[in-house]
C-alpha cells in the first residue's frame, strides 16, 4: 500500500500540498460574493436563514460547550491525581463528573456533526439552495441556545450531581438543582426532532435530478440514518425527563418503589433513548469516515450499498439492545440472553464499515493530509472501543467489569475516539469550504498525531484500571491504582494540549490563511464544485450530478491550482446530468 502524494490518474499529474494547492488572491475558486459577505451585520446573522450560516453558529456554540466540558474533564482528572481530596471536596467532584457528561453528550456530540457539518454540507452535498424548511432550521438552533442557557443557570443554581443519566432514586432526591437541567435536556429534544425531521425531508424532496438513493454520498447516507433516529427516540427521553421532573416536584411515585413505582423503570425509559443515542453520536462520523477514506485514497469507495445499508441498519438496531446496560438492574435470564445476542448482532454493520474502509485503502494512493490522518486515528481507535465492547455486551465478563472503569474507557474510546476524532476529520476537510482559507497542514497533522498518542495514554490505563475492579465515579481509591490514574491525568492534559493545537492551526488560517480553491483535495462529491466559501444560493451555475466516488473524473488544473471535473465518466462516457437548483 502506497503512501505519497497522490497522483491525478486523469491527467498523470502529482497533486499539490495543501498549501501550494492554496490560490492566490482573485483567481477562479474563491467567489468575491459568498455567503459570509452577502449580507453584513450582526442581525442579519441571527435572523437568517441560510443553513450555512445557521451551521456556523452551530459551530461556535457547540465548540463553546465543548470547551466548557473539556475544562470539567480536566478538573476531574486533577482530582484523581491522588486518593482523597486533591484540589475539591467529594460533592464538588460528583458535581463536576456530572457536568462534563451532561455537557459534553447533550450540548456537544449529539448535535456537533449533525447540527453544526451537516447543517452546512448537506444541502450542498445534495445540491440544493438550503434545506427543506430553513425556519425551522434557524428554530432548532435557538432551541439548542436556551437549553444552553438552562445548563448555564444550573452551574449557578446549586449546580448537578446526579451523573448525567440522571437516575433515580438519587436524582429525586438530592438537593442540585435537577429540574433546570432537565427543563435544558428537555428544550435540546425539540431542537434535535427539528433537524432530523429537516433533514428527512430534505433527503426525500430536494434530492436533484440523477441522484438516486443509490448514488448519494455516504456522508447523506449516514446523517438520514441519524435523523430517523433522532425523530424516533428522542420523545422518549423527552417523556422520560417530564415524568422524572414531576415526580422531583410532586412526589407522584412513577420511579418510587415506597408508591409501586419502579426506579429500574426510569432505567429502561432512559436507555431506551440513549443507546440509540450513541448511533446519534457516532453515525455522522462514519459517513465523515466514508467521505475522508475514499478522498484520500484516491480510490473509489469500497462496498458502497454494504456500507449505505449498514447505517440504515445500525440505526435500527439501536432500538433493540437498550438492555445489556442493565444485565445487572435485575432482569430475567431469557431477557439477558436475547439482550446479549443482539449487543453482538449490533457489531456487524459497524464492523462492514471498518473492512470496506480497510479495502478501499488497499492499494490505494494515500494522501497523509490532515483529515486522513485524522481518520486513520478513528479506525484504531474505534476498533478497539468496538472489540471492548463485546466484553460489556457478554454477560459472563459484564457482571465483573459493569460500573467500572472499563466503562468509563469503553465509552471513551467511542464516543471521543470516535465521535469527537471524527467530527475532527470532518472539520479539517471542509475548513477550506466553509471559510474560503487553508490551514498549515504540517501542524495539523501535528495536532492529529498529539491527540492520537494523548488519547491513548489517557484511556487505555483505564481498561487497567477497570479489569483491577477501580469502580467509575469514585472520588477516592486505594493507593495501589494511583499510578494508573496519575498516567492519565497526564495524557488527559496532553490531549487538552493537542485539541487546542488544532485550534490554533484552524483559528490561525482564519487570520493569515491563503485563499481556498473550489476543491483543494479533488473529491467528487458535489459540495467541491461550488466557490469556497460557497455564494449565497450555493452554486453560481447548476453542479453536474455523476458517481461521488468517480475520482477518475476529477483532474488537477495547474493553472486554477484545484481540482476541476471532467465533462464525462472516464469509465463509459455517459454524460452527467445537471443539477437544477
């Protein structure tokens, strides 16, 4: 398998790095009058209804909330530096391990790739103005602020300490302030229904001339899996959260065993929704995985229906294995097996993604740019959250390691080695797109690398740790597991270390970044053949609809310095059909 810089099979022609690929000021690529100069003023950025625009605030508040939780993360990994207290109190730990849950699951990775990337790429992806219904489009984003703005009044409130699943009894009966973070989760449900029900019919309705199912890009695929998800699930919690909110206020007996009610019954309710949940969180990062491969492989994607009916599949799926978190609430041995069997029939459609991901590479010309190595890093780290998993999902290994912090880097591993790695790799490859400018690609790739390695050092000790019967949520442990925590307390402030370099590289492009191409990585999709950053409507001339993963028909023009289609299949030369927008 090769590994340089990928050659234009079409014309025979090295590409450029991503910084020589970087245009100069005025040539064709970069639109004078784009979206972010078509109107000016503060207002008319809150009032809008460009979904592009409406992606980039996304992008700001969920990088916010990112931020915030990230600083909870560390504080609690400074306290676990030694057993007993370190720098806080046991209830001032519990309050900042809720926090950083809670933050980081509802105001960050559910809407971080859907709300924010999806928001943006979408509509251009598929080759529409905006999404099917722009109003509630800019709804769902002020919906997400002031579930935000109830998570800020919490901190000032009396704060959370329930864990950020909220279980009862202990979540009805401490004294945080319980019924304004869940007035906030509530009020971020609506806000979730609206983009995955716009999103739906977005799919169905705006879909151009010649795009087919069977021809939208994965990264489509994946986010209209996500959105059946989303409209589906959510109301669950929704009703989940309401019925905990009045019983906290009413004393009603719904989870009170004292009144025949059942607080495993909050249980089921609650994992209900969020194990599909997790698919929200992940598939939007397997589409952006789909996407990165194929570009930089310079190779058409691999199993393209196996991986397109595998996300419809997962999302299915996650309606069906709620139970394996709670192998041991109580419940029935026959219930436990058929819970268990479906936690392993689960893994099977991921496991189509990462193997046709594997085969596409195979052979492949790979471009080490920064969003590939980026999505090298989600493959290892994904696989390993995936094969911990089977540990959790038997139930012979589960009862050992349940409530441990096995868990704790199971999760982890998928949700940020997933989730967040790959909303990573998404962000770096259409940075250019979606602000017109290049970002220096050697620190990028730094950034990639530091978050890989800190990564690891943070949350591998904690299968060690797991396995050795540290339970998660303790503020205080023995002495022998201190060394296991102190090595990732230090990989956790290095991986704070490698998130703000990419910070830095993307912020730094937005200050002295040269002038984006139309398409700086030669990709098909039909985002790349819009201006960077796109005008107004999108497209100034109607994008020609083909194979997203045609890349032979994607040549280098060394005169634009980017990447141009060529007028016909290189394969058959059926002509390609035009868009009409």
């Amino acid at each position: 398998m090769a590994v340089e810089t990928p050659t234009d099979y079409a014309a025979g022609e090295a590409a450029p790095s991503p910084e020589r690929a970087a245009v100069p000021a005025g040539p064709p690529g970069y639109a004078e009058d784009n979206y972010l100069n078509h109107t000016k003023g503060l207002m008319s950025w809150l009032v809008t209804l460009d979904h592009k625009r409406i992606g980039m605030m996304y992008l700001v508040g969920v990088m916010s909330a990112f931020l915030l939780g990230g600083i909870f993360a560390l504080l609690v990994r400074a306290e676990l530096w030694t057993p007993g207290e370190t720098i806080v109190t046991a209830e001032t730990y519990n309050r900042f391990f809720t926090l950083h849950g809670a933050i980081m699951v509802f105001l960050f990775i559910i809407p971080s790739v859907p709300a924010a990337l999806g928001n943006f790429v979408l509509p251009v992806m598929l080759g529409a103005k905006d999404v099917a219904f722009p109003r509630m489009n800019l709804a769902s984003f002020y919906l997400w602020c002031g579930g935000a703005i109830f998570f800020l009044i919490t901190l000032f409130r009396g704060s959370l300490d329930t864990g950020w699943t909220f279980y009862v009894p202990y979540s009805t009966s401490t004294e945080t302030a319980v019924v304004t973070a869940l007035t906030g989760v509530f009020i971020l449900g609506f806000s979730s229904i609206f983009t995955g029900l716009n999103f739906i019919v977005t799919v169905h309705t705006m879909r151009p001339p010649g795009m087919e199912w069977f021809k939208m890009p994965l990264f489509l695929w994946a986010i209209y899996a996500t959105s059946i998800i989303q409209v589906l699930a959510t109301p669950v919690l929704a009703v989940t959260l309401l019925l905990l909110a009045v019983e906290r206020t009413t004393g009603i007996g719904v989870f009170d065993p004292a009144y025949g009610g059942d607080p495993v019954l909050f249980q089921h309710f609650f994992w209900f929704y969020s194990h599909p949940a997790v698919y929200i969180m992940i598939l939007p990062g397997f589409g952006i995985i789909s996407e990165l491969i194929s570009t930089f492989s310079r190779k058409h994607i691999f199993g393209y229906r196996f991986i397109a009916y595998s996300s419809i599949a997962i999302a299915l799926f996650g309606f069906l294995v709620w139970g394996h978190h709670m192998f041991t609430s109580g419940m029935s041995t026959v219930a436990a097996f058929v819970f268990s069997l479906l936690t392993f029939s689960v893994s099977i459609p991921s496991a189509i993604k990462v193997f046709n991901w594997l085969a596409t590479m195979y052979k492949g010309n790979i471009w080490l740019a920064t969003p590939m190595c980026y999505a090298l890093s989600f493959i290892f780290l994904f696989t390993i959250g995936g094969l911990t998993g089977l540990h959790l999902g038997a139930l012979a290994t589960d009862i050992h390691l349940h409530d441990s912090y096995f868990v704790v880097s199971h999760f982890h591993y998928v949700m940020v080695g997933g989730s967040l790695v790959a909303f990573l790799g998404g962000l770096f490859y259409w940075w250019p797109k979606m602000t017109g400018k290049m970002y220096n690609d050697f620190w990028g790739k730094i950034s990639a690398l530091i978050v890989f390695l800190a990564f690891n050092l943070t949350f591998f000790p904690q299968f060690i740790l797991g396995t050795k019967g540290m339970p998660r949520r303790y503020y205080n442990y023995v002495p022998e597991f201190q060394f296991w925590h102190q090595v990732s307390t230090v990989g956790a402030f290095m991986l704070g270390g490698g998130l703000l370099v990419a910070a830095v590289v993307l912020v730094h492009s937005l200050l002295r970044g040269k002038k984006a191409p139309a398409n700086p990585w030669g990709a098909a999709t039909l985002e790349w053949q819009c201006s960077s950053p796109p005008p107004h409507n999108n497209f100034d001339h109607p994008p020609t609809v083909g194979d997203p993963y045609a890349l032979n028909r994607v040549v280098y023009d060394p005169d634009t310095r980017s990447y141009r289609q060529i007028d016909e299949f290189s394969n058959g030369g059926t002509p390609q059909q035009t868009a009409k927008v």
